[in-house]
C-alpha cells in the first residue's frame, strides 16, 4: 500500500496533474456556479478535451471539476439561494439567511472550509477502504459482477426519492435499451432502423451531453430564473469578513466530523451521493443541537450550514469507492466518469488495482491536492468568484451550447451526431418537464453493454446454464439484497394504500 | 379529465415497451443461433417486459406523490426561445458541412445570442467571432484535427 501512495504522489504530484487539478477545481467552481448546470454537465463538457491526455490526468482533471462544482453550488446556493447542484440545496437553508444578514463572506469561507475538512477527511478513509474493497472483490466472477450491476441500478431507483422509485426504474430500463442499439458482443445488428450511424450504437459522451449539457442549458431557457437582479447584486456586493473566530470553529469541529463520516458512507452507497447526504447531514444536526442552536437552523445557523457542506464533499470521495473498487458507479457522476475511463481503455475495478495502480492511487491522492487547490483557489478568490454570477445567461447559455455540441462533434466529424443531439435533447426536456429523473438512464445505458456481457459469460463458465443465480453464494446474497431493495419501496407503498382504505372506511363509518 | 405526468409517462413508456418488444422479435439472429440459451435477443426481450411490466404497475396503482397535471407542466414556459434554439442547432448541423465550421459557427452563436434578447451587436459579433475562431485556432492549428472547410466555398473556389 506504502508503494501505491507513493507511486500516486509521484504521478498526482507531476506539474502537469497539478495543473490539471487546479483547472479542473476552477473549471468546475464556474460551471457549477451557473444555475442549472450540475457536476455531470460539468464533467461531460470536460470529457473531450481529456480523450488526448493519461488516462490517470484524466481522471485527476475529471475529479477536480466534480468537487469544482459541487463547492460552486454551494457559492450560488448562498448567495443567490439557487443552487447550481442538487447536492448543495441544503446549503442554502442557512447559507442564504447569513449572506442576507450580511455575512455572505463568513458562509462563504466556512462553506470553504467544511468542503476542505469533509473531502480531506473522506479522502483519508478512500485511502483505507478502497483498496480492501478492491482486495476482496478480486474473488468476485463474472456472475457476482452481473448481480452487483443489478443491485447497484435498483439502489439508484430506491434511492431515487420518495415517489420516485418506479419511474427511477423506468428510466433505468429505458438507459439499458438505448445501450442495445447497435451491434451485440456476438456481432449481430440491433435497433439500427437501417441508419448506418446507429451500426456501433450510442455514444456514451452523445447521450450525457445531449441529456445534461444540452437539455439544462436549454431548461434555463425555458424556465428564465428572475435572479439576474439578485446575481448582479450578490456580485458587485460587499460580502462582509470572511474571518471565523476560534470559538465558533471549536464549537463546529464536532459537526464537521459527524458530517465527513456520514457523508463518505452515504457516498459509497450507490445511487445515494452528495444530495442526499447533505440532507441527511442537516437532518442530524438539527436533531443533535441544543434546543437553542435548533431554532437558529434556517435562519443563518453556522452548524446548518457547515453539516451540508462537509457531507456533500465527503459523499464526492466516497463515491469513487464502488467505481475505483468494483467499476460500478453509485452515481450519474460517477458513471459519466466510468464511461470516460472505458472509452480511454481503462477497466475500473479490482483490476484496476492490480493492473492500472498508478491510475488508482494517483486518483486518490489527487482528492487531497484537489481539496487543498480548491481551499487555496476559493478563499482569496470568492470575491471574484462571486462576480462569475453577474455574467449575462443570454451569451453564457449560447456558448455552453456550442461547447456541448462541439464536444461530440470535433470527435465524430459527423454532423448526424449533432442531429441526433438535438433530437436527444428534446427529449430529455420532455423527461424533465415530467419529473422522471436522468441519472438512472444514464446509469442504465453505461452499464447494460457490461451487464449484458458479464451475463454471457457466466453463462459459458456455468455450461450454458444459468444456475450460478442461485448456486454461487456470493452472486445469491448480492441478489438477495438487490430484491429486498426492490420490495422495500413497494412494500412501503402497499402500506401506505392498505392505511389509506382504512382510514376511508373509518371516515366513511364515521360519516354514518 | 387531466392526467398525472406519472400516468402519461407511464403510457408512453408502455407503448415503447411494446413496440420495443416487437422489434426485439425481429432481430435477426445467425444460422443456429436460435437455440442458444442467450441470444442477441434475449436482453431486449427481458428489458421489453420489465418496462411493460413497471410502467402498467405505475398505471394501475394509485398516485400518492403526483408532481401534477402533465399538461400544465408544458404550459407557461419560454417555448419560442427554446424552439428557435432547437431549430437553430438543428441548422447548425445542416449547415456546417457546407458552409464550413468558421461561418457556420460564427452565423450559430451570433443568431442564438441575439435569439436570447442581447442586442449589442459588437458584442454579439466579437464573442462569436472569438468563439468560432478561438475554436478553429485551436483545433487546427494546434491538434490537427482538421475542422470543416466548407463544401460550399470549395465550390465557389474560395478556398
């Protein structure tokens, strides 16, 4: 392990990974601050510049914009309280009503630094779990694959939000049939309707920029946010000091550390992530505070503010746990991130450990660099940071859409791509504008491919027989725990339908 | 009568769901194929009825969180400026090819720019030019990748 580290530091530490930790941190924090455009679209548009570069700078570059946005949310969240991430809506229940207050520039700063202690916390933990993770999943088979793949798309669907969980399961089954348009693995031609462009199928990069990029830029046009005064203000604005007292750091050091642990569990959970662990975060604050502290959440309380920060970064580290270890992603960030890594030739999973460390472990201590750039980067630059959102929507947007078409285009050379995106993007809106969430689509088409192959050979080891389900214990528990994930949510909703009849009939009787 | 954005979702996809199935029966699969345990129209197939399974599940039981009416939820957004940008990338692809990346990209960004209410049109002019030829710059000069020319001036012997 000593050598791996060591081998990381050599590779994260080269300039040429410095810079690109530090680009990607600042490219990041601007895209993420745009309301509307979250870390996946963040992600997707970086994706094309990286196809030249190591796969490891690569995915040093990739990882940089991720905590970029997830910390460029946070500044959007607080002071124009539109978050520009899901992952920092909570950030701005008591990020917003301080910078109302006038401290703009104290929320900032601890916003600053709970992201820096949450993500240098959690990498800390990465660097101790990933590669135990990866050692016993290096027993793990084709069919244990299979089976992780299926628990890992229905924990995303059950993850998915409180009535949300069948049209989660919806958009994970349409994600893996558009992964079956084109050619199978034994050659034979699917879904092609005749047009020679679809003989190889989607390409990953198309349908995530099409569906992230393209559709929430297109979004902020539809739905014109009435910010432009507030952004204009925030940004020429005084932000106030920006200095934390002893005391009060003191008395945040305890929320800081529940907040980091819970947030990278939450992370490597798939499908839960930095959303709903900034949540869960708030939540067990608000409950541990003392009756006084309490009343303060939701009006400027420093405690709600940091326990969200610190959870969201900690869940970015944790979720590179199950893509680093095992190659399935917990996440639509992290799943864009393993479509990258497969398009550049790089497996991500146990083998990635053993045939790819230099990309493993310089990943990981790129999270240390990259939390301590982005505390450099963003504590003497917030002011100017803060300008970023003065910038007019009506030339921003135009341009990330020339971007988001460019990025697929400049690869193809074919314009067909950017018909394809458009009509791609068309629908995505449509999907959006009906509540059905993009992420498990997007989860489901990077996976079917994998799933389907890993299906196929299980079969040929097991002498065409599909028993291995039920006759190799590890393939059986993960399957185990994938239909209780499946019955949970439909168990709750049953209980829910039986309570409701009986509270009608009560009422009824009642009524009589 | 107004229906839930989950039922019609659920309507749609259950129409997809069949449809898919369909063409599913109609993969063609090599000589001898036909009997093996996995075909390539197996996964389809399996994936055809989950859909149809999930999505007549989401129909018969009862919304308890409905996120509204799906008609309303088209109604009372920016359509003209969003369709005139859908229309605009559209052509963009028509026309690329023909008019080359420079022109194309120039024409694009300037048309959506203004299409999005700015009206400064230096402004508008330099940020496309900038764009489109910091693209090309960037692209040609320094990765080699060799962006369109353009068809319709090779034509007219501008190039």
């Amino acid at each position: 392990m000593l050598e791996g580290i060591l081998q990381g530091i050599t590779t994260a530490a080269t300039p040429v990974n410095l810079m690109m930790v530090f680009i990607g941190c600042f490219a990041g924090t601007f895209i993420g601050m745009l309301p509307g455009l979250g870390p996946i679209s963040a992600i997707a548009l970086m994706i094309p510049i990286t196809y030249s570069f190591e796969p490891s700078t690569a995915l040093i570059l990739m990882a940089g914009v991720y905590y970029g946005a997830i910390f460029g949310g946070s500044t959007s969240s607080i002071l124009i309280n539109a978050p520009g991430v899901a992952g920092t809506v909570a950030t701005a229940f008591d990020g917003y009503p301080l910078a109302k207050q006038g401290h703009a520039g104290k929320a900032l700063a601890l916003a600053a630094y709970a992201s820096f202690s949450g993500g240098t916390i959690s990498a800390i933990l990465l660097l101790i779990a990933a590669p135990a993770l990866a050692s016993v999943s290096k027993s793990f088979q084709s069919s244990d694959y299979f089976a992780l793949m299926i628990m890992g798309l229905t924990a995303v669907s059950a993850f998915a939000g409180k009535g949300k969980f069948l049209l989660a399961i919806l958009m994970t089954l349409l994600g893996l049939m558009l992964s079956t348009i084109g050619q199978d693995q034994t050659g034979v031609p699917r879904f092609h309707f005749g047009i020679a462009d679809l003989y190889d199928g989607l390409d990953f990069l198309l349908l995530a920029m099409a569906t992230f990029a393209l559709s929430e830029a297109l979004m902020v046009v539809l739905k014109p946010q009435s910010d432009t005064k507030e952004s204009e203000a925030a940004a020429k604005g005084k932000l106030g000091s920006m200095k934390i007292t002893r005391d009060e750091a003191k008395d945040l050091a305890p929320t800081v550390g529940r907040s980091s642990l819970l947030g990278f569990f939450v992370g490597v959970l798939p499908g839960a992530g930095a959303t709903i662990a900034s949540f869960l975060a708030y939540g067990m604050e608000r409950n541990l505070a003392p009756k006084k502290e309490k009343e303060k959440f939701g009006k400027g309380s420093l405690r709600g503010l940091a326990a969200p920060e610190t959870a969201n970064n900690a869940a970015c580290s944790g979720s590179f746990v199950p893509l680093l270890t095992l190659g399935i992603p917990g996440s639509g960030t992290t799943a864009i991130m393993l479509g990258a890594l497969i398009s550049y030739g790089v497996q991500p999973g146990p083998r990635l450990f053993v045939e790819n460390p230099t990309v493993f472990w310089s990943v990981i201590i790129s999270m240390y660099i990259g939390n301590v750039i982005l505390l450099i980067l963003n504590l003497p630059l917030i002011p100017y940071i803060a300008r970023l959102l003065a910038l007019p929507r009506q030339i921003l947007t135009p341009l990330i859409l020339f971007f988001s078409l460019m990025g697929v285009y400049l690869l193809s050379n074919n314009t067909f791509d950017i018909h394809l995106m458009v009509i791609v993007a068309v629908v995505a809106i449509v999907i959006r504008l009906m509540d059905f969430p993009l992420a498990p689509m997007l989860m489901g088409f990077i996976l079917g491919g994998m799933m389907e192959e890993n299906f196929r050979r299980a079969i040929t080891i097991n002498d065409e027989s599909i028993s291995f389900l039920w006759e190799r214990p590890i393939t059986l528990s993960i399957l185990i725990v994938t239909i209780l994930l499946l019955m949970a949510p439909l168990i709750g909703t049953f209980r829910e339908m039986r309570a409701k009849r009986l509270r009608d009939r009560l009422a009824m009787d009642g009524e009589l | 009568m107004t229906i839930s954005k989950e039922k019609a979702g659920a309507l749609f996809f259950l129409v997809l769901a069949i449809a898919y199935g369909m063409a599913a029966r109609n993969i063609r699969l090599p000589f001898g194929f036909e009997e093996e345990l996995l075909t390539a129209r197996t996964m389809p197939l399996i994936l055809a009825w989950a859909t149809g399974i999930v999505s007549a599940l989401i129909l018969i039981l009862p919304n308890k969180n409905s996120s509204g009416d799906f008609i309303a939820a088209f109604r009372g957004l920016n359509w003209p400026r969003a369709i005139l940008l859908i229309a605009l990338m559209a052509l963009y692809g028509l026309v690329l090819d023909q008019l080359g990346f420079l022109l194309s990209t120039a024409f694009f960004l300037f048309a959506a720019i203004y299409a999005l209410g700015e009206r400064r049109l230096l402004l508008i002019t330099g940020i496309s030019l900038a764009a489109s030829g910091g693209t090309w710059f960037l692209m040609n000069e320094v990765f080699d990748s060799g962006l369109a020319k353009g068809e319709l001036l090779y034509k007219l012997g501008i190039y």
